[in-house]
C-alpha cells in the first residue's frame, strides 16, 4: 500500500469521522457509517487513534473539504467561457488568478518548503501542488515540486514538473536544473547534458550548471569508451588431444603466478589475474555444469597440492604438469569444446 493513497484513505476518515460529530449525518445512519470507517482502515492499513500515523499521513491544516473545493474553483476557471464582448465591441482578456489567490498560493508553497526542510517530500509534494491549483502560471511550484519528487527518488515525475516549469517560462534557469539532475539521475546522460547546456545559454556563469554539464559529458565518454572496447580476445587451441589440453593449462597457470617467475610472494598465485582470467572463469562455469567439480575435489592429485597450497609450499609447475592425474585433468577441460576451443 503506497504512502500516497493512505494519506487520502485518512482523509477521507476524518471527514467521514468530522461529519459524524457534526451530526451531518443522520442518527440511523451513524452506527452503519462508523463501521464503514472500520472497514476501509483496516483495508487500507490506516488507523485514525495511531498518533504516529496520525502525524505522519494527515494533511492538515487543509481538509480534504478544503482541497476539493479548490479542485472544484480550479475546474470552473478552465471550462468557464470567456467572458462576452461588450456592447462597445471591446472584449476582455481572460484573467489569471487573483490576488487572493496568488497570496494563498505562496503560502502553499511556503509550507511545502518547510516540509522539505523536514525531508517530508510527500507532504511538499501535495503543498506544492495546491499553490500550482490556485497559479498555475508560477513556474517556481513546478519546479519546488520537481524538486521534492527527485528528493524521494521519482526522477520520471521531476523530469515532467521541470519540463512544465519551462513550457511555463523557458527563462526561468533553476527548471534546466532540476531537469538535468533528474536526466542524470534516471542515467540518461546526453538527455542531462542538454538540459544543462540550454540552461548556461541563459545564464552562462552558472556554477550549477557548469558542473552539471561537465559530469554528464564525463559519463557520455565513458559510456562511450565501454561501448566501444574490443571483446574479451578468444585464446586458441595450441594443439589438438593431451598436447593441446596440457600446453593451455600450464599457459593459464602460468599467466595466474604459478610458474614461479610472477603472481603473489613465495610463488603463490596472483587471485586478481585468477578472477580476470577469461579460461579459468570458463572452467569454473563448465565444471559446475556438469558436475566436474565433485570430481575434482575427489582427484588425489588435486587434494594433495591443496594441502601444499595451505601449508606455504607451493608446487612448482613442473611438479604439476609431471602428475598424471593433473595431465588428465587438463586434458579433460582444455581440449575440444574447453576453455582453450575457439570462441562461439
């Protein structure tokens, strides 16, 4: 259950619980009404007489009354006709909000900046929203609320406050912000570095934006760069049966430290070359496949280099290449089809 449909299921409670004590509703009604109320909270997972709760999903001071009837104000300005033209043929120009309405709306957007401060973004959330109701030619509450959307994680829904903001008033610098942090942030890039750059166009001694701009095209490049790197290269097969399958096993040690010339000290193997190592790790995932692995823990040969491993004396490779049950060993997993094939 989202923390947005149970701040409108508790709003709801209250005004079915105020009307109650308002006695709104009639006297028959209320026993049927209270046991409603029990339903959807518990439906909802939202209890009225947890004060936690309480604190954290009510929307007060506005009611869901007070909001719908914003709703309602709101509706009537956008489908209401354009006033008549006069009887002198001059015609009015349709107005934006009054000035009750603009000063309702700051504080609005007030509160919804108090709430930030409070990391309580879904409250700012719905306090910017109600200034956009009462002004939405404001082009600062877009931007607050892409703000607040990005602060708890939404970037989508920032990338679409911060695009109003501009259709609003493309001259208003801190929406290619917001929109380019938001880009940057759902790891569209290019998308990011754009926004920043149409920003710096109008204010070009931006710091923000400068930097803004210079990390996305950071992340451009290496994109870029990864996207471009050749293949893991294919080690081919020095041979074909036990010559092939002996000659890439002792390559593969060797190139892991084991041939007493690199890797760790005292002859122990390099792990960073064992793990970047393209044939080991394809041994590892064909052994596991089909079972090799018991089999290789069961091999003798193996079981008592372990033990030298463990006690500090590492085997040299000629030691390793001279036992029988490791020739057969890398005859199994270097040969056709092994580590050493040709790649697919």
């Amino acid at each position: 259950m989202s923390e947005k449909q149970q701040h409108l299921v508790y709003a709801i409670i209250e005004f079915l619980n105020q009307s109650i004590q308002e006695g709104t509703v009639k006297a028959d009604d209320q026993e049927g009404l209270e046991v409603a109320i029990q339903c959807i909270g518990e439906a909802f997972g939202v209890d009225p007489s947890n004060q936690q709760q309480a604190q954290k999903l009510s929307v007060k001071p506005a009611t869901l009354q007070s909001i719908f009837d914003v709703f309602i104000k709101t509706r009537a300005k956008v489908t209401s006709p354009g006033p008549q033209a006069s009887s002198s043929g001059s015609s009015s120009q349709p107005s934006g909000p009054s000035a009750e309405d603009k000063a309702n709306a700051e504080k609005f957007k007030q509160t919804g900046n108090a709430q930030m401060s409070q990391k309580q973004y879904d409250a700012a959330i719905d306090f910017y929203t109600k200034a956009i109701a009462l002004d939405p030619s404001n082009p600062v509450y877009y931007s607050n609320r892409a703000a607040a959307h990005s602060s708890k994680g939404d970037h989508l829904s920032a990338v679409g406050d911060a695009e109003k903001a501009i259709s609003v008033d493309s001259k208003f610098v801190k929406a290619y912000h917001r929109l380019g942090h938001a880009q940057y942030s759902l790891g569209d890039f290019k998308a990011a570095a754009s926004a920043f750059d149409r920003g710096l166009k109008l204010e070009p001694g931006n710091a923000g934006l400068k930097s803004g701009l210079q990390n996305a095209k950071e992340r451009i490049s290496d994109d870029t760069a990864v996207s471009s790197s050749p293949s893991d290269a294919q080690t081919p097969s020095t041979g074909a049966g036990a010559g092939a399958g002996l000659g890439g096993m002792a390559d593969m040690l060797r190139g892991m430290g084991m041939g007493g010339s690199s890797g760790g000290g005292g002859g122990m193997p390099d792990l960073a070359s064992m793990m970047n190592n393209p044939q080991l790790m394809a041994m590892a995932q064909q052994m596991a496949a089909n079972g090799g692995l018991a089999n290789l823990l069961s091999n003798p040969g193996v079981a008592n280099m372990m033990n030298r491993v463990q006690s500090g004396n590492m085997p040299s490779m000629e030691e390793i290449m001279s036992d029988p049950s490791l020739r057969s060993l890398a005859d199994q997993f270097s040969g056709p089809g092994g580590p050493g094939a040709a790649g697919q």
